[in-house]
C-alpha cells in the first residue's frame, strides 16, 4: 500500500476493505478525501483506478493511471492496469504497449510475458504470442495451467508449438 497520512489511515483501510470486499461503489463514496489530500493523493488515486476498473469505467481509471505514473513503485501494477483497461475499450496495440514497457523494464516478469501473449494472440500476432507465452510459463509453471483454458489464447490452439507448450511438462529444479 502506499503510505498513507496518520489522521487518514482508518479512511484508507476502510476503502480498501470496501474494493476487497468487491464493493467498488462504497469505495467511491468515500475516497475523495483521500485524493483531496496532496500526501494522500497518490494511494487514493490508486484506489479510486482499482475502483473505476471493478465498475467497468475504463476510461476514467486510465485518467487516474496517467497521474500515477510519477510513483516509480506502481510501475508493473500501472502497466498491468493501463492494459486491462486498454484491451476493454478495445485498444489492443495500446495494451500490447503496455506489456512491452513492462517485460523490457522486468524481463522476469511472469505475468508480463503472459499478458503480453494474450494481447499478442488477439492481434493475430502468433508468433511473437507462443513465444512470450513460452517465456512466461518457463517463469511460472502454474501459468501453464491458466493457458490451457485461456479464451485469449484460443487463435494458437491449431499452432503444433502451442499444443507442445501444453503437452510439456514441469521440470524439478
């Protein structure tokens, strides 16, 4: 979480326990106050983004993701975030922007490769999708398993490569 203010922690914890508990309109009822307070501002935006993307409003999360990206710390989370959105106002090359910012600044990163692949294979972009899907799986083994049944990945099932990727089994360090 990202610090917080003494007198505006209980606030802080309250909202998060309203986007935990998946009530994203709580939340909104009570976060201005946070974005409101310029040392507070930061972890209320990042609330108000978790919130805006639970309610389906894309595009007002991206104005949010836009402010934060000054909080270096946010980065992978931001561009995780940002492509989310961007796939669902149907912005693929933008959410596949995303995912590159984000495997070129953390190439171990699992689930960058693996978003990365998905947004790939929407886009009709095969090869690159079965390579980056490959990298994460060899980051992650259990990503493997949520390949299998990934609607994004169905345009590489007919791919023998692919069908490998599946077939492969986890190795034991």
């Amino acid at each position: 979480m990202i610090p917080v203010p003494q007198p505006l922690r209980r606030l802080a914890e309250e909202v998060d326990g309203w986007l935990e508990l998946k009530c994203p309109e709580r939340a909104l009822e009570r976060i201005e106050v946070l974005v409101a307070d310029p040392d507070a501002r930061a972890a209320g935006l990042a609330m108000r983004v978790r919130a805006y993307v639970g309610l389906a409003r894309h595009d007002d999360a991206l104005q949010d993701i836009e402010e934060l990206r000054e909080v270096e710390a946010l980065a992978d989370w931001l561009d995780l975030c940002e492509a989310w959105c961007r796939k669902r106002i149907a912005d693929l090359p933008g959410a596949i922007r995303c995912m590159e910012r984000l495997v070129e600044r953390n190439p171990k990163s699992d689930i960058g490769h693996y978003n990365l692949g998905c947004y790939l294979a929407l886009a009709g972009q095969r090869d690159r999708a079965i390579d980056e899907v490959t990298i994460a799986c060899g980051l992650a083994q259990e990503l493997r398993e949520h390949a299998r049944d990934e609607p994004d990945l169905d345009g590489l099932r007919n791919d023998a490569r692919f069908r490998e990727l599946m077939r492969a089994r986890p190795t034991s360090d």
